[in-house]
C-alpha cells in the first residue's frame, strides 16, 4: 500500500458499515418524528419508560440486525466494496455530516 491508497473493507467491516449508514439515518428520522409528534414519543417510552432508551435499543438492533443480514447476503457487492473503500468512507462521512446537521438544524428551528 502506497502513500494515499486506503486499505479495502473485509466482507464483515462493509456488511456493518453499511447497516450502520442505515442506523444512522434511522435515529435521525426517529428523533425528529418522535418530537414532532407526541403519541408516538409516548408510544416509544411507554416500552422501557423513557422514548431517548427505546429509540436507542431499535437503533442498536438495526445496526445488528441489518449487518448480518448484509453479511448473509453478501452485501454490499463483496470484493467491488473493497476496490471502493475511498468513495464508501466519503459516503459514511457524508451521511454522518448530514445527519448531524439535520439533527442540529431541527433542534435549533424546532
């Protein structure tokens, strides 16, 4: 591996890096629609007693639950994702940017 090359993602690391791309956007969506409407934030707290304790568990098992069914699935595209690590990195990074601003932008405005 020469200077600026990256190292390629294992069949594991991209199953779960891209579950995780899902999660993301997950708790965001969660976050917003849950504030933005009170029966559902009620109906996510009335599981573990609080809606931030719920919401938390259905992202974790999505992550997990999505990343071995990637993995299962061989998802996404094995070998190709491995030449790709530099354009799935950017994608990660991008989808985590906009999350946050997302999250900040409705908290500010909300």
């Amino acid at each position: 591996m020469s200077g600026g090359e990256l190292p390629g993602l294992g069949r594991k690391s991209a199953a779960f890096a891209l579950a995780a791309l899902f999660a993301i956007g997950l708790n965001t969506i969660l976050a917003c629609v849950k504030d933005a409407n009170l029966p559902f934030k009620k109906f996510l707290a009335s599981f573990t007693g609080h809606d931030w304790t719920t919401q938390g568990i259905l992202v974790v098992q999505t992550f997990a639950v999505l990343g071995f069914i990637f993995l299962a699935l061989g998802l996404p595209g094995g070998g190709r994702l491995a030449e790709r690590s530099g354009r799935f990195i950017s994608l990660f990074v991008l989808v985590v940017a906009a999350s946050g601003l997302g999250l900040a932008a409705w908290y500010l405005l909300y």
